[in-house]
C-alpha cells in the first residue's frame, strides 16, 4: 500500500486515493509520425526493475496528476513532481543519484 | 491423566466456571481458560486427526503455533471450522466438535491411510493414480479430496457481522510481552503516540511463566506495574486481543482484533479489523519452541515444555502425572523443576547434550530429579496417549537401552524468533550459530517508502532468550538506555540436534513427525532431497512441509536442518521460505469488513430513484447505478413490459429517467481547440445553443464514448458522455490538459450529479411540454439539434431537442434537488396524454429500431467509427485528433474490416445475442472462418419482426446479400443484410 | 527415467523409499547447446520439452537463476480453461488443454490435472451477451462451451447465492472440461522429462548478458559462465524485459504485482471453478481443501512479488457477496506474482530483431493454463525459425498493425 505525497496538495495520499498512469514523460506522436514512432509511444515502455518515473493522479483528492520517481524493486520513492514538465526536475534526479549512486540517469 | 492442579492458576477464576462440551460432551472450566486448557483438565488429549494419515493427535503447544488441535466451534451460522483450541478463550456454553474423522475421533477409518503410511510418502500422489486417464477425476481425486481437508465447510451465511477501523501511530509495538511492555514505555515516556497491540487477553507473555524477576519485582508484579503506567500515558493506546497480521508495503500493519469471539452474538462486531499506519513497528512478538525429532513425537501427550509451563502456571492443569523431559537445551529443565514443585513426578530428564552443568540443571538434579545427558528417545509408546518412552544413546541408531513409563513428554529443541512481520516486507534473516536459530538481520531490515528500516524487533523476537537480554534489546529498540535489571539464571547453550538418536534408521525416520498437520516426517524430508527437491522451496511444496494452518511454525527450522544435512550443506545455505502474511489466519469476513449485502457497493440513486422503486421497476445494474430496466405492471412478463413501452413511446409518450447520462462542462479560451482534440468532429465551430453529436476515441482510434455536445456560450460546451463513462471521461480530459497540453487554458466539470434529467419522447412530448408550460418548446423557436434555457411548470430547465429514439424528443435537465418533482409533474400531466415512464430496454429497443449505435454493444474496444459507418462524424479538415494516427495503420485502415450492416432475418425471427456469420472453410488451427457477428438485436414491436446490427466483413457492399448467423442449438439463421435503419429512415419524426 | 507407477511405489515401500532416482539432475552447464531456453518455468519447460519430443533436439539447456517452478508457475491459481472469445487465443488455450488432458500420462508424472468444470457468471445484461458471443465464436472454434442458467449455476455450485441483493446472478458460460491442476507438479513433471531426454536444467544460474554477431545470437553470459547456442529461447515472464534488453530490443510488456490467496483448508463444499468479473473475484477448492482464490491486479511497475492489501480486500468483499458461506473461513496465506502484461493483454511469441533469438511472454495472468499449448507453439517457432498456426497471431509485428488479439472485449474477463 504506498503512500506518495501529492506535490500539488501536499497530501500525503494512501494507494487508494491515487489512480496510477503507466510511465511518464512519454512524448506523443500523432498524423505524420512513423509506424514506428507511434508503436514506440503507444507500446515500448522501460519498464525498468528500478528507478521508475510514473504518472499518478490524485483522484480521490486534488485531482491533479503528478509524476512520481519510484524503484519499482524495493517500492522507494525518491519524491514526487507536478505532471506539467516534459523530463523530471534536476531536484528529483539529484535525490535519486544520492540513494542509487549506481543509477544511469534519466534517459 | 491430564487434570487440574487443586491450586495456582494466574489466570483462571475459579469462582467463575464455564460449561462447554466437546464433541457433546459436557465439560467444565473456569473464567480465564483457554479451550485447551479447559480439554486437558478435563483429560482430552486427544482432539483430532492429522491431515494424511488419521493419526491420533492431542495438544502439543499453548499458542498460536499449535498445529493439531484444531475443532469445529459453534453450530449454525456462527459455526467455524478449524478453530485453534490453544487461542480459544473459553466462554459459558462454547460448543466444539473435533474435526477430520469418520465415524469418530476414538475410532476412524480415515486410520487406514497410516496403516499404508509406507505406500504414501512424501509426493507420492504425483507418481501414481496416472493410469487410467479418467480415474484421476472420477476416482482418485474424489477419494483423496473427502480424505483431505480438515474441518466442515460452514453451510449458513454468517451470523456475525465485521468492521474495520484505521489508526496511526508513531511506534506500533506488536506484542504484549514484557519485550513489548518495556518498548513501548519507552516511546511512551518519548512523548511519541504509540499503540501497543497483543494478541492474547493478558499482558505479560512468557515471562510470569518462567518465573522472571525484573527490577527486584516478580514478572506478574512488573507487568501491572507497566500496564498501569502505560495506561496512564494520554499518548498509549492498548489493545489486547488483537493480532498483528501483516506487515505490508510502505508501512501498512493490518491487525485483527477479536470483539466478540468470546461473548458470542452480544451484539457487538465479532472482529474488526485495524488498518494501522506507523512510523515504526517494533515487532516484539517473542520466539516459538521447537519440537524435537524422534519416533512418536506426534503420539497425543508429547508437548513443547515451555507449552507444558503455560498450562501448569497460567492454568493449573497439568498435561501428565509423570512427564518425561527431552531436551537439547537448559531452558526445559524449568518444566522439570515446576512440574516437581507442583507434586507431580519427572521420572526423568533426557539431554542429549554430553553434559548438562547450566544453573538449571544443577537445580533439577538438587531438587532429586533424575538427568540423564547424552541421552534421547528411540520412540514414544502408546497410540492416542503416551504410556511410556524407550530409551537411548543419542549418538546411536536407537537401540534402547531401558523404557520408562510416563504419561506425557515434554520436549524442547529451542527457541525460533518470531520473524514474519520483519520478513513480510522484504526483512532479512541470518543464522545465529549459538542459539541454532534464525534471526533478524538489524542490517538488512524491511525499507519503506523513504528507503528506511520500518521494523525494528525486540526482545526474543530479535533473538534474545533471557530476560535480561530481552529487557536490554527492546530498550534500544524504542531508542532507550536504561534498561531494568533481571536476574537470570545461567543457561549453557542450546546443542543443534534436530534428530534423536543422531543414528536413527529408516524405520524411525519414518516416525518422526516435522509438520505434524500435514504428516510430513523426517524421512519425507530426505526423501525430498535424494528426488531432487533440493530448493528448500521444492522441499516444501514436494512434502508439505510448514503449508498447514500453522504455516509451519513449529515444522520449518526443523525441516531446514534436516534438508540441510541431507544435503550435506550448511543450513544458512538452505535458506527459508519465504514468510508471507498474515501471521495467524484471520477471518475473510473480516477483511471484507461491512460492506456486505445492501451496501455491497456504494449505490448511486438518481433524484428519482424512489419513484422507480415505488412503480414496479426492475432494475439493471449501470456501474454503481441502478437504471430502470423496465417498469413491470401486474401479470406482464419483463418482455411484454418492454413492448409496451416501446409501443406506447411510439405512439403517445415515454418519459425516460436520463440523470446517469454523463455531464461534462468544459469551459475556457481554449476549450473549442480542446475539444476538437477530443472528438473526432468539429466542436469548436457548433454555434451556440446548438447540439452536436460526438465521438471520442482513444489513442489507439477505437471508438471509446459517444454523446451529444451543447455550445452554451462563447466559452463554454456541455458535453454529454454515456451513463457508465462520465468519470472515465472526465478524468480523460483531466490527463490530457494537466499531462500534455497544461499551457491550454481549459477548465473543466463533471456536473452529472448537478442536474436530474428526463426525456420526454414520443409524439405527444411537446403537448406535454406545452402543458407544464412557460417555455415555447415549438419546431420554430426550438428546432432540432438546439437547446434552451427557460422555465417549465415552474422549474428551471434547460431543454434539449435531441433525440435517441427517432421520436420528437425533448430532454430536460432540471437541478438536481427539484428533479424528482419535476418527474412528478410530467408524470401529472402526461398522464392524459398516455404517457408512460420506460426503461433502459425499451430505450435499446427503440435506437436500434433507428440503427443508432451503443457504446457497449457495437462498439468493444476494437471497432473504429469508421466500421460503424460514422464517418461523416469524424472531421476531414482536422489535422490531428485523438485516435486519429492509431486509425491510420495498416490493419485499422483496411478494407477488409468488418462494418456495420442491419440485418434482417428472413423468417421475421430474432437473431441471437452474440452470433457469429461462419464463412466458408477453416482457418490454419482447425477454427471455423467467420465473416461477421450480430452486435445489437431486438424483436421490434414497431416493425413486429426481429431487428439486428451487426459488424460484417465489407458488410455495406453486400446489401441484399443473405447471411448465415449461428445458433446455440447448432442451426443456422439466414438474414438479409440490409441499411441499419429500420424505422423513419427520413428522419422526419424526430425533426417536427 | 525409472517409470513411475503404483509397482514402483511398492516396490520402493519395501526399501523404505531409498531406490528412487532424482527427478532430474543438476549438471555443470556445457560450453554451447544447439537451443538455450532462459526461464525454467512451466513455459520454458515445455518449451524444451516439446522441442525434444515434436522436433528431436535434445541438445537444450534451460537455464533458470532461481529454482525451477519458482516464478509464476509457482505463484497462481491454477485455473485451466479454453474458453476465449478471438480465434488465436481459444485456438492455443484450447491446445493446451488438450495437452493437459493426457500430461500426466504424457510426462508419467500426476499433475492432477482436474476437468472439473468452470463457471463464468453473468451477472449484468452487458455480460450477458458478452458471453453469449463467446459461446457463439467457441461453437466455431470447436471449444464445447455452453450458456447455463442461474438454477444449473445453483446447481453446480450449491454454495453460490443466486440472489444477491446488488448483482443477481443471471447465468453463466460453462466450460466443462476446465479445470484445474497441481501447478509445481507440471513444472516438475515438465523438468523431470526434459532431464531423462538429457536436457540440462541448470537451476540458480542467471543470465547477465546476452551476446550477438551479426543480428545472431551466439550466447549468454551467466553467473556460471558463458554458455554458447545456435538457438535462444526467452521465456522468463516478468522479466522479459530485463534480458530483451540485455539482447538490445524493447518489448511492449510491463510487469505487474498480481495476487492471491488461501483459506485454511476444509471438507470439499466446491467442484467447479467460479470466476465472477462484475465484482472481480474467481474461486476454487483446492484438492488439500484449501479455497484458492484470485484477486486483481495493480495497475504500476512493481518487481516485488507483494501487491497492494486494496485488492485482496475488494476480491474477499466480492466473494463473500456471492458465497457467503466462506465469511467465517479465514485466510491462510497470501501472496503475489509479477505478471508480464502487453499492450493487448495477450502473449508474444514471435521471432525478434535477432535472427536466432525468439521470445515468449506476456501471458499476463492467464500463463498457467497455457503451458502446454505455449510451449508447443513456441518450441516450433524455435525449431523452424518460423511460426506455426498457433503462434502466427502472437507475433510481436501486431503491435505496429493495430491488430490486437483483445479478450478484453467480451465482458472485462480475466484471465
């Protein structure tokens, strides 16, 4: 049962008040893209088994969607962000890179 | 025999007895016994049969670890099968019946199985019953089926009702022990909000049990002296009787408390379950003695000493008058001493250590007590009660060197720490050489959402076995220094000897009982291991080892060490099982808590749903809204209802509550670009006051919602989404403005619950606006496809001219508040004029009948409006709209998809629901070829014949064409394929 | 491979049990195979199996970094049906339940495969005709289902309450060769005949490298050392992910926390499987006496085999509500799985960017009962180089055609 604060509300919001998104910061392709382009953006996902970057919406709340940097292996969160930003903020990585000294960054 | 001491007992009430009858059998106890202690005083020992083999069980612990005595408690509905005798608290008239026997639990067939015991080893089912290939379901598996299982499935719906409650703390201190005790008036003292849970109905534990001495005070003094000045922090909160059951992700406990377990139907809950969050747990919930290894341990009369201890100090029943004592270690020789104090006899103590020298054992053999080191039990004599043990070297084969007569064994293999709620989420264990036992691993502890520990453990379920250590541990683990002193005796330590005699042969092994429920033995174990089962995790599952009622709380250590040495590997090699939640089974009502019956599921009513209610409806569940499926008079079948309705909307009027009906505003500079983003056709051009009908579809292009839009002014459109869609819709919205287009300036509003809404439809609807009055609903003044703001018999309304039925059709939204009078005074004035309220079926009936689409049954989230013939709702001069790109592919774009069609049967029948069109041959698995399938289908009162929609290959090329559509009897129904609109097909009923 | 037989048991009996061999041996991996399947589950096992057994290659190693069995084979609730509404999908379950009907016999190894018969209820109009069609299309199939009434539901399933308060049961589909089957025991079943063929099952060995020339693959590197192949078979589930990036492609498939639970076990009360979709909750009674129950499925990336209590919670109030009998049965264990979900909820297995490399996955929560029939798609694909009929559907090129294989679409059904 995770809790993720909201960061427009400042809630700090139980699983069942928070409808998840699927990962975030994916760039969307429309008339005029590739097959492959578009394949990528309604299918690929990274998927990773540690640092996640995924969309949430507080649902049962504020209402607003937010992003929220996850290991997706121990269920850590390493913070959440507003939804309106196409790549996380550099506050959000530096807090990753200080818990996983090992990551590879946001790609 | 098993009896009741004539004085003792911490916590029994003799002035207070209690009847109860076992297997109907009257029997008293007294006030503070629990069912075992209360059986044993009345000298049942035998309570049950294992799992397998039928084997005669009796009480081998006091505990939650106990895994054989097991009963049936209550009758009726409050009848519960596998109750645990050992934490059953005995109340006035308790009812228990002993389980997994036939005809009875002195006497029972089901024996046989142990009989053949040698012909059923460990896995032995998945080598045999093979041939033949029927037998396994008609024969073997029912027999084995009836054999297995344990008490009687309940028949009744459960008496008792269940809540749930949520609470949150600072420290959560699970277990009530003098561990838990001292841990939590340490937070306490902190000032930090701290809840303390246990699991029993007393405070204390173990400690009073072994005599501890704490701070110069007895343990029981000790105890009342904490509990009393817990009770009088405001910042602790105690609960007894309450189990805590799982240690779930991010630091969410769930905790089981028993109300009214033990004052059945007083009218209270029977359990409520605790959804507890906490900044830190500490697990204090002690440590489980293990049994020994030797044939017959599992005769009724073998018991864990500690357990033995329980009963004798907390009780005053003792389980034997002469109790043999088998141990590895100091700690059961306080069994010996107490037993001896209390007038009974110890014929002997069996250590099979070479040397017993610890404090304790000195103590026993000055108190007289025979002790015999290096020394175990070749076997256990007796069937369903001990009568005596043989005696032999424990570094031999077993040969017995003298048999001892007894009446009960006593048996320690040392202490296990409790780990599952540190192991649930993801604690670590490592292997403690000196106690022989696995431990919390305070360097690898379950993390939570921050990445910190979110356990700590204290006291014997961090590994420490002596008061002293115990009292030391949980002060650090609430962040304490000073811990009260204990006086201790010195205990020399625990020899890791799992199986007795060290030499014992496959005879013995064979007798030797791990995971007694299940009847999992020593030689099950090696038997396991020489197959390959080597994992402990095939282990477990090949045998059964640790998956009965106990979760292999006694079994698993002891089944480690013996995978361990037929492997020749170290035990922390082996590893364990993975520990999962809840610790102790709680009851599924009580997870399921209230929401039972009537409030199941939130039930969303529309301002009319009394009317309905009140007027022969029958309901159709619509997501948590209930809709009228129809209104059924005296004597009408559900059909027939459905044909008047239709008929009478036909030709007089209907009126429909539409207040499901979704209800989106959506409003701002940019809503019209956003909506032409959303829907496949122009919104952004709709006049205002005028209605447009729209298609969404998602990214994929598949047809996701459909509805009519109104322009209301400048800025704002009114969007109306299916009945089941509107909050998909909206959060749909929600995620395209806030995640991809947040710099358009766009609001949003799911106004659905704001406003009731009625269609009034037919040909009589705008004579009975007109008669409600207040607004000019004319063909002039308000043409079809708009919309006006005005007043109607009285009300404030905003009316619709928009139409799903192909009739002249007005709906009017009112607020919500007044809707159900404004449903009233339709119903008032139209009674005149034949009107009649209908339901969702005849509204089904009726669009189809128009060749209208329905969210749901033409479209199912593979079919693009494009197949539905809707193009002319999706915009050519758009350059992008949702869907758009994802309509684009190959297999979307094809010409070969499947396409709306009417379809007329040629004999005037109904199509079935669900039908497939066969084509032609097979495919390359053998499957017939289809070439379409029935979406929609009805029997047309209008038309008096069967009409029905369906998706089929090309389907509007092939108009005239007669198709065959499948029927559940086998045959075949040939239709034409005509144009979906079977009724007005000008249009001019509806634009009058 | 000593036979297993009621002979063998007695004869074993006599000798107190110290004759059997080992169900299958534990080699030190070889330099090269002609095939290398990853993931010794019950689909990479049948996988190797029927590469043995259908095409005579038997120089195979299946590698597995845990134990065998220990992932999702492990892990579910053991509900075996065919009845699926698109043509692919009802065409490869219904192979492997099939296959199912004569494994034991196959593998001389009691998987207690249980045609018990399953029930879906219907307990809106919607799902009515949802399932009306599925009985329709299963006709053409050739998979025997029926549409039954709610007093043949009351029937086969007396515990059942026809008539509750909120979701009146109005009918169900009944596949009637569904069922169930000891899940450990087809893993188990599977190895031990992979092993008398002279498979190598090479259990904790992990792969942490996939090498390729070429766009051929030439090995894996593992925690035992490399190991070369002609041949690589990718069949690890949730982790598919993870070593299709180590062979350098990206899979439409997310990994998801998916969970179930027992009761404490009683006194056979159930013979059928019940799925109920409306309320989300399907139930059975296990041969030990256990109800082995489903519930759903989160909806984020999670690795951890634990799952939210939310969902348990829901999926009990569900099942009271239909058979309200169990209120007083209390859980005994609970636990979680990842499943491997794809775009379209249904499995991959298809030729991938790699020449010689192939991959199964995404069976979401529906693998269990796919075993057989997946492993006998996949080890033709393997073999051949190219897809049979079963497999043809599940190739990865549909994801970019739009041509989705959507089960979905009946009445929200899961798996």
């Amino acid at each position: 049962m995770l809790i993720l604060e909201c960061p427009h509300c400042g809630i700090r919001a139980e699983e069942t008040e928070l409808a998840p998104g699927g990962e975030a910061h994916l760039k969307r392709f429309g008339p005029g893209s590739s097959d492959q382009e578009f394949e990528d953006y309604m299918f690929a996902r990274k998927n990773p088994k540690g640092v996640h970057f995924e969309r949430w919406r507080h649902a049962y709340g504020c209402g607003k969607w937010f992003i929220a940097a996850r290991c997706t292996a121990t269920l850590e969160v390493f913070g959440t962000y507003p939804a309106q930003t196409a790549a996380p903020p550099q506050h959000i990585i530096d807090a990753v890179k200080t818990r996983r000294p090992g990551w590879e960054g946001y790609k | 025999m098993s009896t009741r001491l004539s004085c003792g007992g911490r916590l029994i009430d003799r002035r207070a007895p209690r009847d109860f009858s076992f297997n109907g059998k009257k029997m008293r106890g007294f006030l503070g016994d629990t069912l075992a202690s209360a059986l044993l005083a009345n000298d049942q020992m035998l309570v049950g049969r294992s799992f397998k083999y039928h084997r005669p069980r009796g009480i081998v612990a006091a505990g939650p670890e106990e895994p054989n005595a097991l009963v049936g408690l209550g009758v009726g509905s409050r009848f519960e099968p596998n109750q645990r005798v050992t934490t059953t608290e005995l109340f006035q008239g308790l009812t228990a019946t002993s389980q997994n026997h036939w005809p009875s639990l002195e006497y029972d067939v089901g024996v046989v199985n142990n009989y053949a015991a040698r012909f059923l080893p460990g896995g032995f089912y998945y080598k045999t019953f093979i041939h033949p290939r029927f037998a396994w379901k008609h024969v073997f598996e029912p027999i084995i089926r009836r054999s297995a299982g344990l008490g009687k499935a309940p028949i009744d719906r459960d008496a008792d009702r269940y809540e749930q409650a949520y609470d949150f703390a600072d420290v959560l201190v699970i277990g009530g022990g003098v561990a838990g005790l001292q841990a939590a008036l340490v937070a306490g003292r902190s000032g930090a909000r701290v809840l303390v849970l246990e699991q029993t109905a007393h405070w204390g534990g173990r400690a009073p049990v072994d005599e501890a001495e704490i701070g110069g005070l007895t343990a029981d003094e000790w105890i009342r002296n904490a509990v009393e000045a817990l009770e009088g922090m405001q910042n602790v909160t105690l609960r007894l009787r309450t189990m805590g059951a799982g240690v779930y992700d991010h630091g969410y406990v769930l905790a089981e408390e028993r109300i009214a377990d033990h004052t059945p139907a007083d009218g209270r809950p029977r359990k409520r379950l605790w959804r507890i969050r906490a900044a830190k747990v500490i697990a204090a919930q002690g440590a489980i003695e293990r049994p020994l290894s030797f044939a017959g341990n599992d005769v009724p009369g073998v018991m864990l000493a500690g357990s033995v201890r329980d009963f004798v100090v907390n009780h005053a029943v003792a389980p034997g008058d002469r109790t043999v004592v088998v141990t590895n270690n100091d700690d059961a020789y306080r069994t010996a001493i107490l037993l001896v104090e209390a007038g009974l006899s110890v014929p002997v103590v069996l250590d099979a250590r070479a040397a017993a020298d610890g404090e304790l054992p000195r103590r026993a053999r000055a108190m007289g007590i025979r002790v015999e080191t290096g020394r175990g039990i070749a076997s256990v004599k007796g069937g369903k009660r001990v009568t005596g043990v043989a005696v032999c070297a424990q570094a031999g084969q077993g040969a017995v060197l003298e048999t001892i007569a007894c009446d009960s064994v006593a048996m320690s293999g040392g202490w296990s720490p409790i780990v599952h709620l540190w192991s649930h989420c993801g604690g670590k264990l490592i292997w403690d050489e000196v106690n022989a036992h696995f431990r919390p691993d305070p360097d690898r502890p379950p993390t939570g959402q921050d990445g910190q520990g979110i356990v700590v453990t204290a006291g014997s379920a961090s590994g420490a076995l002596t008061t002293d250590a115990v009292l030391r541990d949980a002060t650090n683990a609430a962040g304490g220094t000073d811990a009260p002193e204990a006086a201790v005796p010195q205990e020399a330590p625990v020899a890791a000897i799992w199986v007795m005699p060290q030499g014992a042969g496959p005879e013995l092994r064979a007798k030797m009982w791990l995971d007694y429920q299940n009847d999992v033995k020593v030689s099950d174990v090696q038997l396991a291991a020489r197959e390959g089962y080597t994992s402990v995790e095939h282990t477990k599952r090949y045998t059964t080892l640790g998956m009965a009622t106990d979760q292999g709380k006694l079994s698993n250590i002891n089944g480690l060490a013996v995978l361990s040495q037929a492997l020749s590997i170290d035990i922390p090699q082996v590893g364990t099982t993975t520990f999962r939640p809840p610790y102790t089974p709680v009851t599924l009502g009580a997870l399921a808590g209230e929401a039972r019956d009537d409030i199941f599921q939130p039930l969303r009513r529309t301002p009319m749903h009394e009317w309905h209610e009140a007027h022969d409806v029958e309901w159709e569940p619509v997501g948590l809204w209930r809709r009228p499926y129809c209104y059924r008079r005296p004597g009408e079948t559900s059909h027939q209802a459905v044909m008047r309705e239709v008929s009478n909307t036909r030709t007089n009027v209907g009126l429909l509550d539409a207040s499901t009906l979704g209800k989106i505003i959506v409003k701002g500079p940019d809503a019209g670009k956003f909506l032409d983003m959303l829907y496949t056709g122009m919104m952004s051009t709709l006049p205002v006051g005028k209605c447009r009908y729209g298609l969404m579809c998602n990214e994929q292009g598949f047809l996701s919602d459909d509805g009519v839009v109104a322009r209301i002014d400048e800025e704002t459109w009114l969007c109306h989404t299916t009945s089941g869609g509107a909050d998909r819709i909206h959060a749909w919205m929600e995620d395209w403005l806030q995640c991809e287009w947040w710099d358009w300036q766009v609001f949003t509003a799911n106004v659905t619950e704001q406003y009731a809404q009625v269609a009034v439809v037919g040909p009589n609807a705008r004579k009975l606006l007109e008669k409600l009055g207040g607004m000019d609903v004319s063909k002039e003044t308000l043409p079809f496809m708009q919309w006006q703001d005005g007043t109607l018999g009285g009300f404030r309304a905003r009316v619709y001219r928009i139409s799903f039925s192909g009739e002249l059709s007005y709906e009017i939204a009112v607020p919500a508040n007044e809707g159900r009078a404004f449903w009233d005074a339709c119903v008032a004035v139209g009674a005149e004029l034949g009107a009649m309220p209908y339901g969702t079926e005849c509204l089904h009936v009726m669009r189809a009948e128009k060749g209208f689409i329905m969210i749901g049954d033409e479209t199912d989230g593979t079919v693009i409006p494009q197949d539905l013939n809707l193009g002319w709702a999706i915009s050519k001069k758009k350059a992008d709209y949702l869907g758009k790109r994802g309509q684009e592919r190959a297999f979307l774009a094809s010409p070969d998809r499947w396409k709306l069609v009417g379809l007329e049967t040629l004999d005037g029948s109904v199509l079935e629901d669900g039908a497939y069109a066969p084509a032609e041959g097979l495919n390359a698995n053998g499957q017939r070829n289809t070439q379409g399938r029935v979406t929609s289908t009805y029997f047309s009162p209008t038309l008096g014949r069967g009409i029905a929609m369906g998706l089929v290959l090309r389907g509007p090329d092939r108009m005239g064409e007669v198709v065959e559509f499948t029927k559940l009897d086998g045959s075949l129904a040939k239709a034409k394929i005509v144009d979906q609109v079977f009724y007005d097909k000008e249009g001019a009923k509806q634009d009058v | 491979m000593r036979r297993y037989s009621v002979f063998a048991i007695a004869r074993e009996a006599m000798r107190h049990h110290t004759g059997w061999e080992r169900a299958w041996a534990s080699p030190e991996p070889r330099a090269s195979y002609d095939v290398v399947i990853v993931g010794a589950g019950g689909h990479g096992l049948a996988t190797a199996y029927y590469l043995g057994k259908n095409f005579g290659i038997t120089n195979v190693a299946v590698i597995e970094k845990g134990w065998l069995g220990g992932g999702n084979t492990g892990r579910n609730t053991t509900i075996i049906r065919s009845n699926y509404l698109q043509d692919p999908s009802a065409a490869i379950y219904d192979k492997a339940l099939s296959l199912y009907e004569n494994l034991s016999q196959d593998l001389n190894y009691n998987v207690m495969f249980s045609p018990r018969g399953l029930l879906m209820l219907a307990q809106t109009h919607h799902e009515v005709r949802g399932y009306l069609r599925t009985v329709h299309a299963n006709n053409l199939q050739g998979v025997k289902t029926e549409w039954i009434g709610p007093e043949k539901v009351k029937e086969l399933v007396p515990i059942i309450n026809i008539h509750g308060p909120r979701y009146p049961i109005l009918g169900a589909l009944y596949q009637e060769r569904g069922g169930t089957a000891r899940h450990d025991a087809v893993a188990w079943g599977y190895a031990r005949a992979c092993s008398a063929m002279g498979m190598h099952i090479i259990q904790q060995c992990e792969v942490t490298g996939v090498r390729s020339e070429g766009g051929q693959v030439t090995g894996v590197d593992t925690t035992k050392g490399h190991i070369g192949c002609k041949k690589l078979g990718i069949v690890v589930a949730g982790h598919s992910g993870q070593v299709a990036a180590m062979a350098g492609f990206r899979l439409p498939v997310e990994s998801m926390a998916l969970q179930a639970l027992v009761s404490e076990p009683i006194k056979p009360c159930m013979d059928v499987v019940v799925m109920a979709n409306t309320v989300h909750g399907y139930m059975s009674q296990s041969d030990k006496g256990e109800m082995v129950i489903g519930g759903g499925t989160d909806g984020f990336n999670n690795y951890t085999q634990r799952g939210s209590f939310h969902h348990i919670e829901e999926t009990l109030r569900a099942l009271i509500e239909t058979f309200p009998m169990i209120s007083r049965l209390k859980m005994l264990r609970q636990w979680g799985g990842i499943v491997d979900m794809t775009g379209d909820r249904s499995p991959l297995i298809s030729k991938t960017p790699l020449g010689n490399c192939f991959i199964n996955c995404g069976w979401g929560t529906g693998g269990f009962k796919a075993i057989p029939g997946s492993g006998w798609a996949m080890a033709e694909l393997v073999a051949k180089g190219e897809p049979g009929p079963l497999a043809a559907e599940f190739s990865i090129d549909r994801f970019k055609e739009g041509r989705f294989i959507d089960e979905s679409v009946a009445a929200g059904v899961a798996h």
